[in-house]
C-alpha cells in the first residue's frame, strides 16, 4: 500500500473539504439568522449579512419581500415585543453548487414585557429556505415557515 496521494485523491479530497465547508457556513448563516434576531434588535444593519437583496420570506401571518420588506417586518416584532428567544437546528442541507436548500425546526418565545416573562407567545415548527452563494457568503434568498404548534397570546390579528 503506497502513502503517496495521487491526483484523484487529492482531487476527491478537495471537493469534500469544499462540501464541507460549505455545510458549515450555510448551518452558521441559519444560526446568525437566529442570533441576530434576538441580539440586535434594535438595528436592521445585520439583515444584509444574512438575506439578498430580493430575500421573500413567508410566515403564517404574511409575507414580506426585500430588504426593505424585512426591515419593516423586523419593526413589528420589535413593537410587539421586548425579548425574543429563537433556536433553530437539525439542519438538512441539500447543496447544488452555488445554491442550496435547509430544512430545520425553529422555535421561539417572545416576551412582551421583561417585567412579565409569563406573558410571553410561543411557537414550533419547521423552515424551508433556499439559499445562495454571493460574493459576500451564503445567504438566505427563500424561507418559509410552516408552524406546527403555538402557545400563548398572539399578537392582535396575527398568526
């Protein structure tokens, strides 16, 4: 048995690496998603580190297209509540060159006010997302939530 990689070792090497590489950062983009939502709350800057430009995202109460869409939607979470906690994980990511598709489960509390943590509205469920490769990294230009179960009082005239 030879310790001399050849060519296609190397070749096959590489594109697993590559791969892999790839799955790492799309499952970072689905947790930078996540962890801007709770963290930066009171800023729009993050959305471009996450979305395209043209990003339409899909939830049980609406739909909301770019970035300005986005920032808009971002607006009337922020009204409605004062803390979020989202997680989102078991990422199953389908990778096509410079594009991909995730499927995960998310969950996620909103608080409306710190003084009262038991006043809070929760959600369960599953996202389908697309994303793609940009000069500037992965980002997220679908995603769908499907809800599976809910907890608590809504906002007025949502979800």
């Amino acid at each position: 048995m030879s310790l001399t990689a050849t060519t296609d070792d190397l070749a096959v090497l590489s594109r697993r690496v590559a791969e892999l590489t790839d799955r790492v950062e799309i499952a970072e983009l689905c947790d930078r998603y996540t962890a801007n939502l709770d963290k930066n709350r009171g800023s729009d800057d993050w959305l471009p580190s996450v979305f395209t430009e043209d990003a339409h995202l899909t939830f049980p109460m609406g739909e909301y297209k770019g970035l300005a869409g986005l920032a808009a939607f971002q607006q009337m979470a922020r009204t409605t509540f004062e803390r979020t906690h989202h997680i989102s994980a078991n990422y199953a990511i389908r990778l096509d060159g410079d594009r991909a598709e995730v499927a995960a489960h998310l969950t996620a509390v909103h608080v409306r006010r710190r003084e009262e943590p038991d006043g809070h509205f929760a959600i369960g469920g599953h996202y389908d997302a697309e994303v793609v490769r940009t000069p500037q990294g992965w980002r997220i230009s679908r995603f769908v939530f499907d809800l599976v179960w809910r907890a608590g009082e809504p906002p007025a005239g949502k979800v």
